[in-house]
C-alpha cells in the first residue's frame, strides 16, 4: 500500500511542477528576504529548470515504484531502483527543505507562529520522502526474502542499531550541547564567540532577545533529557509516581514519532547551515550581515544540527526495533 502511496505523490507532485513550468501561480522554490545563503538549495535554480528537474524526477519515481511491483521489473538490476529510491528520499529532504521549519517549530513555543506556502510544500516533499523510504525499505525486504512485516530473516543477527543504539544515542544527547551553552551564555550578556556590539545590534533588533536564547537554548537542553528516555527505562515505562498512568507502557510511537520528526528538520536545517558555513567560510559568497560577519560563534555551533538530526533519527529507529516485539506474521521476536 505504501507503494502505490509513494506512486501517487510522485503523480501529484509531477503535475504540480509542471504546472508551474508552464507559468502557474505559487511556485515555491523562490528566495525570499531573509534566507540569503540559508536557503534550499534548489532555489538557486531558475523556475523554468527546477520545476522541469522536479517533472523529471517525479516521471522516474513513477517509473521505478511500478517496477517493484509489476513482474516487468524484475528485468531491472535491483540495485538500482534501491539505489534511485534512496537518492530520491535524500534530495526531498535535504535540497528541498531550508532551515525555516525548525524555526517555525523553536519560535511556536514563543507563541509565535509564520507559516507560508513555500514551508507547506516543504513538508508535502518530506512527506513524500518518507513515503519513498518505507517503500524501498519494503522493497528490500521482498529483495532479501525477509518479513515483510518487519524485515527478519530465520537466523538473522541483531539489527546493527540496536546494538549500538546506546552510543547513538548518547550522541544525540550531547551534540545540541554547544549550541545551548552558546544560547544560554548570550541570554546571560557573554558574547561567546561574537562580539560586545552583536550583542547589542540583536537586542535592538529584537527586544525579546534575552528571553529568545533561554527558550532556544532551554528546548535543546529539555530535548537532551528527553532523548535520553530511549535507552532509559523511564523511556519505556512511565515513572510510578506519575499519576493513573504510572507503572503503564510508553506507547513506542509516542516517542518514535516527536523524536522522528525533530530528527528530520534537524537534519535538513543542519545540512543547509553546514553548506551555508563552508561557502562564506571558503570565500564562495560574499559574507553580508551581521549574523555572517560573526559567523563563527553564530552558525558554528549549528554545524552540530546535522549529526545532532542524523544521530537521533538513528536513536529512535533503535529505540523502535527494540522495542517492538514479536511480529505478528512472522512470529519471530529477537532478530531482523
């Protein structure tokens, strides 16, 4: 079923594009004022050839979602729908999004919400990355002749995360930590890694500066604690203190889902900032600003986000394969 999901939005999302390509309103892939360096990569492509590469990619993905399911694939090497499959998730998630979704998500908690259609077709292509991920991991399950429920194999050794899920984890708990300690030293007035006038130009700029860098700083702190749950046994069974639901399950989705989703605009607003980085860092763009003049103590401590996204997408997965249980078509409990 997921596969004809996928299927569908690799139909839609193609007629969208070439929509656009034949001049229609809303095309989405535009810098806007305010983004400068940080923006999608797929902007820097005029209209006309973004939305025809977008046609073209969608045309494939239809293409190689029927060829895993119609006998007439088969002729094609599986390598290489696995191969057109992932890099297809990869790009709709790491060239399409820009770093404004994880703002979005900080600055909710400052009760301060600014959602465009440019950010709504940000989430429709990380939705459909998704759909494309648990289709070529299905795929590849059928490839393996394993579970298709929950890709075991008889005889099969432990999934390499669960075995190092404790360190990934703990990974995913200590990157955010210099930017926190960054945050939380400019709400206290220590300009750690800017100067004494950055300082004061962003309180200028925003008087609820102060209050800003402990919320930002404090999520990633509480985010931390929370992560933490996935190798801890409070992450599996709720504290008995906790009132009618101490001593019950941690429903696995609970914590798959949130942790999933950070891990995911965390991810692809880290790849955006490194690139951001290392082009004025190399002298590629023109550095303008005051947040890029002072990149070093402004965006360096976000060079973090992407391994922070990466390891704790790689957390929850752990976390979920653990924990899950015995499959209910396989039967099989231990091993994937």
């Amino acid at each position: 079923m997921l596969g004809y999901a996928a299927l569908i939005w690799s139909v839609i999302y193609g007629i969208m594009n070439f929509y656009w390509l034949q001049g229609g309103a809303g095309y989405p892939f535009i810098q806007e004022t305010g983004t400068g360096i940080f923006s999608a990569l797929i902007t820097y492509l005029p209209s006309q050839v973004g939305s025809s590469v977008i046609c073209l990619i969608c045309i494939l993905g239809v293409f190689f979602s029927l060829a895993m399911h119609f006998q007439w694939g088969r002729v094609l090497p599986s390598w290489l729908i696995i191969l057109f499959s992932w890099s297809l998730a990869i790009f709709l998630l790491l060239f399409i999004p820009d770093f404004r979704l994880i703002a979005a998500i900080a600055y909710a908690f400052l009760f301060k919400f600014a959602f465009t259609w440019q950010m709504v077709n940000q989430v429709i292509c990380i939705i459909g990355a998704l759909l494309w991920i648990f289709t070529v991991i299905s795929y590849q399950r059928k490839v393996r002749n394993a579970c298709l429920g929950c890709g075991r194999k008889e005889n099969g050794n432990v999934f390499v995360l669960v075995r190092w899920g404790k360190w990934i984890t703990i990974t995913a708990v200590v990157a955010p930590l210099p930017y926190a300690i960054t945050r939380f030293a400019w709400a206290l007035g220590i300009p750690l890694g800017v100067d004494d006038k950055f300082l004061e130009e962003s309180v200028r700029i925003n008087p609820s500066a102060t209050l800003t860098e402990w919320v930002f700083g404090g999520l990633c702190i509480v985010g931390g604690l929370l992560t933490l749950g996935l190798i801890q046994k409070w992450g599996e069974f709720i504290p008995k203190w906790v009132p009618l639901l101490g001593g019950k399950k941690v429903p696995i989705l609970f914590a798959v889902i949130p942790a999933s989703i950070v891990a995911i605009v965390l991810t692809s607003a880290g790849f955006i900032f490194t690139v951001g980085f290392l082009a004025v860092s190399l002298q590629m763009v023109h550095a303008e600003g005051i947040v890029i003049s002072e990149i070093g103590g402004t965006i360096g401590p976000m060079l973090t986000w992407l391994p922070w996204g990466l390891a704790l997408g790689l957390a929850a997965i752990s976390y979920y394969y653990r924990r899950r249980g015995r499959c209910r078509y396989c039967k099989q409990d231990e091993y994937i």
